[in-house]
C-alpha cells in the first residue's frame, strides 16, 4: 500500500488562490499571471520536497507573496556582463567586439521612433531594408553589391545554394575548415546541394590542381580563409587573386569564404593580419 501524504502538504495553498490575494495585485501587474503562476509551481514544487525530508514548513511558506518577490528578483537577464581575460581581443562567445559609444547612440536614436527602414522616401514606396547597409558596405570595400545576412555560415550557404546548386565547388583540401558549433564546409555544401570537389593535399594546393578539377559541372571555384588554425612547414597555397584569374579564364565564378576577416589593416595596432575583402575585391575576387 502506498504511504499516506504528509499531512501538511495540505496546508500549501492553491495557486488561484494565491495570484487572486490583494497582495500579489502589484506582482502581477509588473510580471504578468504566467509568470507568476510558473514561479508559484516551482515554489511549491520546493515546498513540498523540503515538506518530504523535513516534515515541517519551509519558513518562507508563511509568506508567500514576499517569497514570490524574492524569487522574482533573483531572476537575471540571460547576457551578463562579464570581464574578457581569455587573451582572445574579439572572442565569439563573449560577442566580440563592443560598441562603440557612437555606434550605441545611433541604434538608440534610431529605436526612438519610426524610421525607412523598408520605405522610400524618393520612390514614395516601399523599399530594401539592406539598401542603406549594402551602400556603406560597397563604399567601404568598392564592391558592386552586398547582401547583408545575420552570420558567416547564413552567408555561406546563401552563396553555394544560389551559385552553384546541383553542381561541383572545388576546394583545397587544407582549406575544409571546421569553427565552432561543429559548422562544417562539407556539410554545408551538402545541405546545400552541392557537390564538394576536394584538390591538393593538407599542406600544398597548386593552381594546376584546381584547373585539373574543373569540368562542364563546375559551378564554382572556393578559397576558404582557415582563421582559426595555421599550416606552417612545407606549405603551397593559391592566392585569391591566382584563383580569381583562372576564374576569369575558364568563366567560372569564384568565392572566398573570408570568416570574420577585417575591414581595417590590423597590423597599424600591432596585431596579425587578417584577410581584407576591399584587397580581394580590387584583385579581381568574384563574391
């Protein structure tokens, strides 16, 4: 026979009846009934364990909305300031960069009221939310276009899945890069729909190897900027402007997965030298 429930499990009160105590009225009208139902349960939940091992009340039980409000203000937003002592300037999982305090102004400024982001004001119409981005960005790089996407892997995919769908990408094979969160090239190609065409070997890629890889199905020629290790040694790599001519050549786009990269020469402060898309693009990279 199962064992009798403790007596004073009965003493805990009812949760309608609670959020309908005058008391809780300022509590629900800063956090909401489901909230606050939700903290109650989970309360009661504790009420009912500490009842179990201890066999008397919890003392927080005999004030239940002040036991709500400390509860409720223990609550913390989920992105917490933190002090970046990893040695890494710009680490991903710890957002990066930080605003700068005009950049802050300007979102705040701009959150304050209404503005074109999809609208017109010479057309009179509906507009492109990227357009204001995407004139900046060619401004700053001297490229043609650009498509503005929320991360590297979105981008990625978007390019393979636009250009070259249902046909081959051709990569060195030292260049299959995985970062965090397990994205990887090969995956993405074939999600995709691509077909991956490796060539070279770990540590040395010659030019001869991409032009003996490409065929009537090739669809795309790829340099991906493998940013989070390095191969040093007996190395040979195609520059992205050798692959971009051979491109041009065999009238075969050409793509450079850059990751991060910079917009700004790094090495003026001191740090190493990220790939910059303006040098690529006035090379003759293709996207």
């Amino acid at each position: 026979m199962s064992a009798e429930p403790h007596p004073l499990y009965r003493q805990l009160p009812a949760i309608d009846r609670l959020l309908n105590e005058p008391e809780m009225a300022p509590l629900l009208a800063e956090y909401g009934p489901v909230l606050l139902a939700d903290t109650l349960r989970q309360l009661q939940a504790e009420a009912r364990e500490y009842i179990g091992q201890f066999h008397t009340l919890a003392d927080w039980c005999a004030d239940w909305p002040a036991a709500l409000r400390q509860r409720l203000n223990q609550r913390q937003p989920a992105l917490k300031p933190v002090f970046n002592l990893t040695g890494t300037v710009l680490h991903t999982n710890l957002g990066r960069a930080p605003l700068a305090e005009s950049a802050i102004a300007a979102v705040t400024d701009a959150m304050r009221s209404a503005v074109t982001l999809e609208y017109s004001l010479e057309g009179a119409g509906r507009g492109h939310r990227d357009r204001a981005v995407a004139d900046l960005l060619c401004a700053l790089t001297g490229a043609e276009d650009a498509c503005i996407v929320n991360n590297n892997a979105a981008a990625v995919f978007l390019l393979l899945t636009v250009m070259a769908a249902g046909k081959q990408v051709v990569v060195s094979r030292g260049e299959l890069v995985e970062i965090g969160g397990a994205f990887r090239i090969p995956d993405v190609m074939r999600q995709a729909g691509c077909e991956l065409v490796e060539v070279g070997t770990t540590n040395r890629t010659h030019l001869k190897d991409y032009r003996q890889a490409i065929n009537e199905n090739t669809g795309l020629l790829m340099k991906v900027h493998t940013s989070n290790y390095s191969i040093e040694g007996f190395t040979a790599a195609v520059s992205e402007q050798q692959l971009a001519a051979l491109g041009q050549e065999c009238s075969i786009p050409t793509a450079t997965d850059l990751g991060s990269g910079s917009l700004v020469d790094m090495t003026r402060y001191g740090l190493p030298a990220e790939p910059m898309p303006q040098q690529l693009i006035a090379a003759g990279g293709g996207v």
